[in-house]
C-alpha cells in the first residue's frame, strides 16, 4: 500500500520540482514574460477577469467537440469492425485500405473537409471521427480474432452456432482490446480537436491558442496548453477507469498483490 | 434401444496423411467407454468426427440411432482444458452451455445451482472461473457436460493436464459422480489404470493411421472401489493392454 500512494504521488512532486526550477530560473535570469512567462505568472494570466471566462468557453467548446468526435469515430470503428470480421473475406479485402487510409496525413484532409462540407462544426467532428475510428478498429480487429482456440472448438464441439461464437466468445473476447484502442483514440481527440480549430473556425483552445500567439499573448498560449494536457490526462484516466470497470472478470495481479499485502 | 453412438468403419485423412483407418466402436445407454491408444494415434481426431467437427472420408456415425455424419451439437463434451469462458461466471458457464443445447434458461439456472451445491461448489456459483484451482475447474468442466441433455458424453483426456493427486481425486470424484447418474460415456485417455478404473469397456486403438486392436471388457463390478488396483485382475488387465501398446508406443510421436 505504501508503494502504491507513493508511486501516486511522485510524478506529482516531479511536477512541483520542475515547477519551481522554472519559476526559479526564470526570475533569476529575468527572462522576458513573451520569451517564457513563468507558471506563477501564467496562473495570474489565466485568472485575469478577461481572460478566465474566455478560457472556460473555449474548453467547453473543445470538450464537446472532442467528445463527438469521439463518440463518432469509436461507434464506426467497432461498427467496421465487427462487419469485417463478419463479413467472409472481408478481412483480407479491408487490411491494405485500413493502412492506407492512415498513411493519408490527416493534415492534407483539412482543406479536403472544408471544400467538401463547409467551415461549420461537420469537418472538424469528421476529422476527429476519422483519427479516432483507426485504432479502435485495430485493436476490435484483433480482439475478435484473437480468441483461446481451446474455446473455440469447445463451443463448436458442443453445437454453438456463429452466432452465438460472436456474441459469446468473440465479442467479449475483444472488450479488452476494445479498451486499448479507445485509450489510443481518446489522446488521438484531443490532439486533432486542437489542430482542427487551429486551422477554422471561431471557437476552442485551439481557436484561442492561435488567436493568443497572434496578439504575442505567450502566458495564454501556456494557460491554453496546459488546460489541454489536463483535459487529455483526464481522459486517458476515464478511458482507463471505464475498462476496469466493465472488464472485471480479468485476474487483476496488482489488486490481489495490493490485498495480500494489507491483510 | 439404439446405442448411445454408433461409430462403423470410420476414415479419414489429413492431406496424404491417414489418421484413421476404419474404425470401428459403439457405446451403450448408460455405458462407460473408454478410448486408448499410443500418442498422435488419432484419439482426438475420432472425437473430432464424432462431434461434427471433421468430416469423415469414409464410414457412418450414429448417435442416438440419427445418422450424425458431420452434424455438430449432437453430443455432451469435456475437453482437455477446462474451456471455462473468463467473462462468465462459474454459474453463467454451466447455463451458457445447456443453453446452447437448448435448455430453457430457467431450469438451466435451476440445475447449474443445484449441482454446483451437490459437488460443493456452491460458494463458487458467481466466482469468476481464474478464482478456481485447476481441479475445481475440471469439476465445473464436468457437471457442465454431465448436465447436457445429450446422450453421450465425450471426455476428451479430461485429467491429461492435472498433477497426478489432483488427478486420482479427480478419477475417484468422477467414479462416484458417474455411478449415481449413469450416461453413456467415451473418453479418450493414455492411462491404462484410469481406464481400468472407470470404464465398463475398453476399445485399444492402433498406432495411426487407426484401427480397433482390440476390445477388452473390464469385469470388475459396480460400486467400484478406488483401490482397484490391489486385485489381481486389475495388475493383470493393465500387463496385457500395456503388451498390446508396446510396440505402436515405441514407434509413437508427439501427443495427441
């Protein structure tokens, strides 16, 4: 249990320590607030009265795109997902478009979305949509092929009909995967929300941190990233969360460690 | 009263490869069979024809008197490894697989409870399967294929993988479990004492490709003692089907 409180705690105090060192440094060698602002001073920007409320509204604003996008992107990935592996030969046929599609630097699809749909809110969720879709499918791909073959040819022994191998084996089989490649397209938002305000539209952290680099507004450009890493963190940490709490049947060696050792 | 399984003159090839060259076997209602032959003999591929899983080049399958000719669900099975889903619960596993044979999920629960009491195993009715020892598995493994409502019960070397206590409590658990509800039964097993202990009859197999050698009726009565192995006869038996494997064994490959 010490361990473990411990090992919370110390990237925390890594944090704190880096902190310090450049609040230190930066008064020290009197850096200039456009060049590097230090933390206490981005803090004091960020709570400006005409600064904070801004702040707010364009992480609302991302918050909500980036959780579109992702709902999108994860519920077509499992969708193709499950119809390639359904789909006899569909398997075989998909995997080189499956690549090629994420060999397209989605920069270059940019301006693609915008002529094709407009400068509205439709090509930024299509983006996010389409970073986030890659790995879910990937990992969802693997998860329902990867199956213990013991398993396999237990339910096909006993009369188990494809049906009930997808819904009973395969599809449970791939949860966990599942989860992996949503961790994956959870990051994977966040980033690609950001760009694509960077490159349209009138709201967003993304939107913000242009408009602030802009206007030679450094200290916000440093308020807005950080709230975007925050935001990333957090949900790396809900993706993570989500899966214990569904996959619970897996043995968690960590858990029972962390029991044998308090009793 | 047809036979529990019919197996007539069954073969079957993997490429050029024979596996199986004629075989010949039934089991009775109620009858207790089993299946022993060198290693890579051809055991499990028979089980595999046997439940619709291969197709068989030649021959005919009976089961419950139904032509069964690469027909699958037909049969009750315990395989090697416990093949208990990790996402279903010890209770869910038993219900999944009368389900599957087509058990109405009520009385599929009724039953999964009720003999996971009987066997003592009752605390363990919602425990995930990795929470058991691989003993108590085989035990789920077992009631599981004991509660189907087929006839014919396929136990495909179901200790091959337990220590060797585990495995004579495992023998002995089954020996009592088995007498009280008698259903026909093949297992496929290389242990000639196993066999004598369990079995009514004892079908040696050939090395591959396959072929009956030669059938033995195990003449010891019913309740079977677990020390079975003191009687003379048992010592007897077990040197003349030991005789009958000798060569194929010395000759014999990779298990199977």
């Amino acid at each position: 249990m010490g361990n473990k409180r411990l090992s919370g705690w110390l990237p925390l105090a890594v944090i704190a320590l880096i902190a310090a060192a450049w609040e230190a440094a930066v008064r020290m060698f009197a850096i200039d607030p456009y060049i590097l602002p230090s933390p206490s001073a981005i803090v004091r920007e960020a709570m400006q009265p005409n600064v904070w409320p801004r702040l707010e509204m364009h992480t609302l604003a991302t918050v909500r795109r980036t959780l579109t996008g992702l709902a999108l992107g994860v519920l077509a990935g499992v969708a193709l997902a499950a119809a390639i592996h359904l789909i006899p030969g569909a398997r075989r046929a998909s995997a080189p478009l499956l690549v090629l599609s994420q060999s397209v630097p989605y920069i270059v699809l940019v301006p693609l979305l915008l002529i094709w749909l407009g400068f509205g809110e439709e090509p930024k969720i299509v983006l996010i949509a389409l970073v986030c879709f890659f790995p879910v499918t990937v990992a969802m791909l693997t998860g329902l092929r990867e199956c213990d073959p013991a398993l396999r040819g237990y339910l096909a022994m006993i009369g188990a009909d494809r049906r009930t191998i997808f819904t009973k084996l395969e599809l449970p089989n791939a949860v966990p995967y599942l989860f992996s490649g949503f961790r994956i397209a959870a990051a994977y938002s966040v980033t690609t929300t950001v760009a694509a305000e960077w490159f349209g539209g009138g709201s967003g952290l993304g939107y913000y941190i242009k408009l602030s680099y802009s206007g030679f507004e450094t200290a916000r450009v440093f308020a807005g990233t950080i709230i975007i890493i925050a935001f990333s963190m957090l949900m790396y940490g809900l993706a993570g969360l989500a899966e214990r709490l569904v996959v619970r049947w897996r043995p968690k060696t960590e858990r029972r460690g962390g029991d044998g050792s308090g009793a | 009263m047809a036979p529990a399984l019919e197996v007539r003159d069954v073969a079957m090839r993997y490429g050029d490869r024979p596996v199986l060259g004629g075989v010949t076997l039934r089991v009775e209602d109620g009858e207790f069979v089993s299946l022993i032959g060198p290693s890579g003999c051809g055991k499990s591929t028979l089980l595999k024809v046997i439940g619709g899983l291969e197709q068989a080049e030649r021959g005919e399958i009976y089961i419950e008197g139904r032509p069964a000719n690469g027909r699958r669900g037909l049969i009750a099975y315990m395989p090697q490894q416990p093949s208990l889903l990790p996402w279903r619960t010890v209770a869910g596993n038993i219900e999944l697989a009368l389900g599957i044979a087509g058990v109405p999920r009520a009385e599929a629960r009724r039953l999964a409870r009720d003999w996971l009491g009987r066997v003592g195993l009752a605390e363990y009715a919602n425990a995930w399967p990795h929470m058991l020892s691989g003993g108590m598995q085989q035990r789920v493994s077992f009631i599981r294929a004991l509660l189907s409502p087929r006839k014919l019960m396929c136990l495909d070397e179901p200790f091959g993988a337990l220590d060797a206590l585990t495995r004579q409590h495992m023998q002995e658990w089954l020996l009592s479990i088995w007498e009280e509800n008698r259903r026909a039964v093949l297992l496929v097993t290389h242990s000639i004492e196993e066999a004598l202990l369990l079995s009514d009859r004892i079908v040696v197999l050939s090395a591959r490709p396959a072929s009956v050698l030669r059938e033995f009726t195990v003449p010891f009565g019913r309740p079977r003692d677990p020390k079975l192995w003191k009687v003379p006869a048992f010592a007897e038996l077990r040197e003349a089907i030991h005789e009958l494997l000798k060569p194929a064994e010395a000759a014999g490959t990779a298990s199977g």
